[in-house]
C-alpha cells in the first residue's frame, strides 16, 4: 500500500462518507428535536470553540515536541470530555456559555459530552465536520449541530468568568456593607474580636 492509497483509505473516504451523509442525517434527527431555549451568541461560541481547539493543538505539539503519545491521548480525551464539567470546556467557561441537556435543562454530563464531540474523533471525517458543524450551527435556529443533535444538547448563554467575579465582587461588597462601621480597620475588611 502506499502512501496516496493510504491517504485516500484513511483520510479521504471517511470525509467523503460523513459529508454524504451528514445532512440526511441532520435533519433525520432534527424532527424530533425542540428546544425552548434561545440560541446562544455566535461570536462567543466561535470564541470558545477556538480556545478548545488550541488547547487541543497544544497537546499534538507537546505530542511532537517531547516525542510523547499521552500528550496526543490527553488532547483527545479533552476534546471528548470537554464539555462534562457543568456542561463547560475552558473556552465555554470563559465565554459564559453552557451546553444543557434538552429533556432537563441541566448541563451536559459525560455521556452527553462524549456523544456531543465524538463526530471530532473520526480521521478524516473530524476534518469535514469542523466545517458542516460551524456551518449548522451558524444557520440553524437554536444553534444545534449534529453533535447536538445526537446528545440532544444545546449551547445556551450562562455564567462564565467574568460574571462569576462580577458577583463574587458583589458578594463581598455586601459582606462588607453589613459589618459594623466602628469595626473596620484601615487597611482591609472589619477585625472581629474573639
């Protein structure tokens, strides 16, 4: 075998073949499918997709660099798994969106999340379903790709980030407010005596 026939076996006909079918296949799965809650921001979701996909190049050049097959594993266990911790990657988390489990509007579990990314696992096909699922997402009305569909999940604005320091500030405002005014000392929060 060589290397075109290789290339083509390996690479090329899985793309073919997931392209082929990808459509009937979305909307197979999307009659089934309804979703009370509105699509999430774009911008933000095109965001935190591009830092999950640089956490995952990051582990393929550790992978090359340091000659290690972990760093490759553990950069395709986190695309899995990604979105299994609350139902937020690291980019989800610092964009404050969240993927939710349509039949109880909780976030995604490890299931979900594997089910959700697995279409990302497939040589060749991971390749052409990075840009039919950007495609779907940016035309479809909930914003559900086939992953989505198939988990049936769907990426909602939530908390991130900012907004958790934002009222952890808040908090400690309050926190803050409420101490008697004579207590305070001059460089912090109020002294409390034993």
């Amino acid at each position: 075998m060589d290397a075109r026939e290789a290339l083509f076996g390996f690479f090329l006909l899985p793309a073919f073949a997931f392209t082929v079918g990808y459509y009937p296949a979305l909307h197979r799965l999307a009659l089934a499918l309804v979703s009370p809650y509105p699509k999430a921001d774009l911008h933000r979701r095109l965001y935190a997709a591009a830092i999950d996909s640089l956490v995952v190049a990051t582990s393929v050049v550790f992978a090359a660099t340091l000659s290690s097959i972990w760093f490759l594993a553990l950069g395709a266990l986190y695309a899995l798994m990604r979105d299994s911790v609350q139902g937020q990657s690291l980019g989800k988390l610092m964009l404050g969106l969240v993927v939710i489990r349509l039949e109880t509007g909780r976030p995604a579990t490890a299931a979900s999340s594997l089910r959700r990314n697995v279409v990302f696992m497939l040589p060749g096909a991971n390749l052409a379903a990075a840009f039919l699922e950007t495609r779907t997402l940016l035309r479809d009305v909930q914003g559900q790709r086939l992953g989505d569909r198939l988990a049936h999940t769907q990426v909602v604005d939530g908390l991130g980030v900012k907004d958790l320091a934002h009222s952890f500030i808040e908090w400690w405002n309050t926190v803050l407010s409420e101490l008697p005014r004579g207590r305070r000392s001059k460089r912090g929060p109020a002294i409390v005596d034993p």
